[in-house]
C-alpha cells in the first residue's frame, strides 16, 4: 500500500510519524473517513466541510485547501487500485515536546491510506441487520468534533462482541445518542426518528444525506431523542456511516423489533442513498 504523510507518498512500511506527535501522546487530532464505490469518492465535499469544522473548533491550522486535499484522496485511490473501501484521514496537531499547552508553532501531521473493501455497497449483512446493546454514553462533551479519541467506542464494540451482538447504542439520561460509530435511528408508524444535531452526537454525512433524500421520497422526519425503551418498542431501526451506509437493526438489548428482520424503511432509504450517491 501507498500512504500519504506530510507531502509524501510513501510504502506504508517507510511511513513515519514522530513519537512525540500530540495524536499520539494526547489523542490531539482529527479524522475523517470517506468511502470509495467502484473508484469514485462518495461524498468528499462533506467530509471535507466536517473536517475544516473540527480543526476550527480545536484551534487548528487546516494545512490543505478542499482542493489539495481531493487531489491527495484521488491519488491515493490511483496508486492502490482503489475500487471499493475507505480513505483515512488524520490531522494531529503535530509533534513538539510534551507539553498540555497547545504549541504556538507546530506544523500539523496529515496521515492518509486506504483501506480495500471488495463488494462494500453488497455488503451481505444488509440483509439480515445487525444486533446492538446499549450502553452508557461516558464520551466527553463534544463529540460533535470527530477527534480520534475512540478507546470508548473500541470499548463498546467490544462489550458487544462478548454479549453476542455487533455494535452498542450510547445512552444518555435514558436517550440514546448515537452508535459506537454511526448514528441511530428508529422507525415508528412510518416516521423517522433521530436525535437532533448538538454538541451530543457526531453530525453524520451520512446522517445528512440520508435525511435529506428521505425528505425528498416524502417520508416523515422527526429530529428528536429517543428512549431505549421507544426503540424497543420501534417497528424497525438503523444506523448509518460513511462505511455501514444504512444498516438496518434488528435487535435491542436482545429484543427482536418487528419481525426481527430488516425493516423495508431502512431497506429503501439504504437502496436510495446507494443510488444516488455511487
Ligand atoms: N464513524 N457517529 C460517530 C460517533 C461516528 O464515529 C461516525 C463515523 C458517525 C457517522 O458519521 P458519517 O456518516 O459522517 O460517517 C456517527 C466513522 C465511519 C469511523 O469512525 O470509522
């Protein structure tokens, strides 16, 4: 695989970042994942808004323009052979001695690769949904910033994984947030329902496509909390990702929601989103 680090691309085994970087000493860094269907980026301009928005808010200098940084995405999907998967991007905010003071000069480190996913839009686990628990949602506060603090979100994967299912809905004050990585919704008497933006949950790409085609097949969107009880309770649910598209859910803390199969709102919406993005 070629890497991109700092201006270069690179074999990923002659790829260095310095062991003082503040992305790995502090967690002091941002990221970004964007998927690639058949060689084509899906939906980079939103990713790359995101990020100019999570370095803003962390005070960090973005080092690239939209431009540069479309330039390095299709470069990297030229020298892999890119058909489907990911591209990783990370900014950190450099390497200086260790100090809790953001440094007044250093130069952030821009880390990308790629990452093959063969058949990713015919991903067969579409068609049976996955399973989720819930579990507290102990994240910091703004988790509307897509920093690369993810050991809670590991954590909850794994929690997942050990009770026998695929992924954790956070929960807060009885409300769910969002996924471990993607954001959560259910559906109920035909509505849509996900938590509104705030400093809560990440504000998904995903999330704001879905929600907007959905809006333009005429479906009902509500924008609010839901209980872990009212999802229960749901008659379908899903989640949605820049690498999960939609995925439908179709277990809570081990209860089935409807005929525990994938729901046909989730399925159209993921059908839609695929369309028209690809
Ligand atoms: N995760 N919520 C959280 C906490 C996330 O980490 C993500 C993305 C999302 C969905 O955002 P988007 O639709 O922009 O991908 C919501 C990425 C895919 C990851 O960490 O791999």
């Amino acid at each position: 695989r070629t890497v991109y680090v700092n201006g270069l691309y690179l074999p990923e085994e002659e790829a260095k970042v310095s062991v003082f970087d503040r992305g790995f000493l502090m967690a002091d860094g941002v990221y970004e994942v964007t998927s690639v269907l058949g060689g084509k980026l899906i939906d980079f301009a939103g990713h790359a808004r995101r990020l100019a928005r999570s370095l803003a808010e962390l005070e960090m200098k973005n080092p690239l323009t939209e431009d540069e940084l479309l330039a390095i995405h299709r470069e990297l999907v030229a020298r892999n052979d890119l058909v489907d998967g990911m591209i990783y991007l990370q900014i950190t905010r450099g390497a200086t001695d260790r100090d809790f003071l953001f440094p007044e000069n250093a130069e952030p480190t821009v880390v990308l690769f790629t990452q093959s996913k063969p058949g990713l839009a015919d991903n067969p686990t579409a068609k049976v949904g996955i399973k989720v628990i819930s579990i507290p949602d102990i994240r910091w506060g703004r988790r509307d910033i897509k920093t690369v603090q993810l050991l809670y979100p590991s954590m909850g994967k794994m929690m997942a994984r050990k009770a026998g299912a695929d992924d954790a809905w956070m929960v807060e004050d009885g409300e769910v947030t969002e996924g471990t990585s993607n954001n959560a919704y259910i559906v109920k008497g035909g509505k849509i329902i996900t938590r509104h933006l705030g400093n809560e949950i990440l504000h998904g790409i995903t999330r704001s496509a879905v929600l907007r085609f959905a809006r333009e097949a005429q479906m009902e969107v509500e924008e609010r909390p839901f209980t872990v009880d009212e999802a229960k309770a749901a008659d379908e649910a899903f989640i949605t990702s820049a690498s999960a598209f939609v995925m439908p859910v179709v277990q809570i803390d081990g209860v089935s929601l409807g005929a525990g199969t994938p729901g046909p709102v989730a399925l159209r919406l993921r059908e839609i989103y695929l369309d028209e993005m690809r």
